[in-house]
C-alpha cells in the first residue's frame, strides 16, 4: 500500500516550459527502475508549472528516491530550466485507489 509520498511542484522559467516538460516525460523510465516507487505521475498545470507526485510504502522507499536519480538530475537542471528551486513536500497517504487504463 501506498503509505508515504511526495509532491514536488516546479515553475519553468519564462519560454523553458516546453523543456520542463520534456525532461518529466523522459523521467518516467528512471521511475520505472525504482522498486520500490510504486506510483509516479508528472503534472503540467499550465506553461509554467508543473509537479511530480510518487508514492511509497514506507519511509526507506521515498529517501531512496530523494537520493535517487530523479531528484538529481532536477537539481542539475534546476538553474537553466527552473525560475525558483522546487518545492518539495513529504505527504502522507491517506487513502489510494489505482486502476489500470487502457489507453487508445
């Protein structure tokens, strides 16, 4: 079960949006390799901001991923891509429903 999380929100300098994007859509594979993220999504809210959200079993599975690659290649590109440095919030999970999609 999904018991710990966290939601990282990110605001693209002015024109780097489409860039963000890209780097969040090519990140899906490096979260794909971490057993023990069980869900990750990458959010666009608008042009300019974006968020991350993943979840965890326990405590042991987010700081792997805070120490993963993920998070450092973000803080690599945070300076060139990133108007303010990304603000990164530990939630807990109360409740959790996830079904499988098909898509067309």
């Amino acid at each position: 079960m999904n018991r710990v999380g966290l939601f990282v929100e990110l605001k693209a300098r002015p024109g780097k949006g489409g860039e963000v994007a890209a780097f969040l859509a090519g990140a899906r594979e490096a979260a794909a390799a971490e057993p023990e993220t069980l869900v990750w999504f990458a959010l666009r809210f608008d042009e300019e901001r974006f968020g991350i959200f993943d979840s965890f079993a326990d405590e042991t599975g987010r700081a792997a991923h805070l120490n993963g690659p993920i998070a450092a290649a973000l803080m690599d590109h945070a300076e060139a891509l990133l108007a303010e440095p990304p603000t990164i919030r530990q939630v807990d999970v109360l409740a959790d429903l996830i079904r499988a999609a098909t898509r067309d």
